[in-house]
C-alpha cells in the first residue's frame, strides 16, 4: 500500500512563496523610492474605484507618472481627479509611487517566511525519502 505525505506539508511552502512574491514586491517598491525617488507634487487625472483604488497621475508640469497610485500607496476614497497630491515616484516608472514613504519595512517577516518555507520543504522531502524506502518492495 502507498503512503501518501500529507498534503498541509505542502501547503505552508506554497502560502509562504506567494506571500513572498507579495510582500517583497512592496519592499522592492520602498527600497527603489528611497534610492532613487524623488517628491513632486502631482495631479490626479482619473480614478479607477471598480475594486481597489488606482489613481492616475501627472506631475504639475504634465509628465505622466507611471506605474498608477494604488490605494495602498495614498489613492484614498475620498481622492478624485483634480486632487493634487505629494508623492513620491520613481522617475524610471519602475516602482510604484507612494504619499508616505514612513511606511514599515517588511524585512523581518520576509525572513521568517523564507525561513518557514525552507523548513516545512526540507521537512516534507526528508518525511518522502523515509516513506519511499520503507515501502520499497523487496
């Protein structure tokens, strides 16, 4: 008969990479601004509210800021096009920009992630090897 692993061994590795994938593209996001952002004032030039919010702007001399204001990033419900904003982007449009740049460094709780998926992956692999062995027909 065969012994399958069970399957939460791995459903941590799997949460822990995709939240990984999540919060450090935000803290890639904040390590770009705070190397190469620089603050200008912006106008919103239209709101996107169909789900979360995503705010389009321009700088107060017309230059297009990409990628859009999320509402993570200060595109809040009470903003609306022609609402002029403080922001800080990145000129080379690769992160996202932001109003506040005091946000928290998610360092700490990317480590332990890593740290968990590492464990419970190098657990399930050594709990597969024992199992094939013992059930290997002699």
């Amino acid at each position: 008969m065969q012994r399958w692993p069970c399957p939460g061994t791995a459903v941590v590795p799997v949460v822990a990479g995709v939240a990984l994938g999540i919060f450090g593209t935000g803290e890639g996001d904040r390590v770009a601004l705070a190397e190469r952002g620089e603050w200008a004032d912006a106008v919103v030039v239209r709101k996107d509210d169909t789900k979360t919010n995503y705010c389009d702007l321009r700088l107060v001399g017309g230059r297009e800021i990409s990628p859009a204001l999320s509402e993570g990033g200060g595109c809040r419900d009470w903003v609306g096009a022609g609402y002029k904003l403080r922001v800080r982007y990145d000129p080379a449009g690769v992160a996202s920009p932001t109003t506040d740049l005091e946000r928290s460094s998610d360092a700490g709780f990317l480590a332990v992630l890593f740290g968990l998926a590492v464990v419970m992956g190098t657990w399930g692999g050594v709990r597969q090897s024992r199992w094939d062995r013992e059930y290997v027909p002699a």
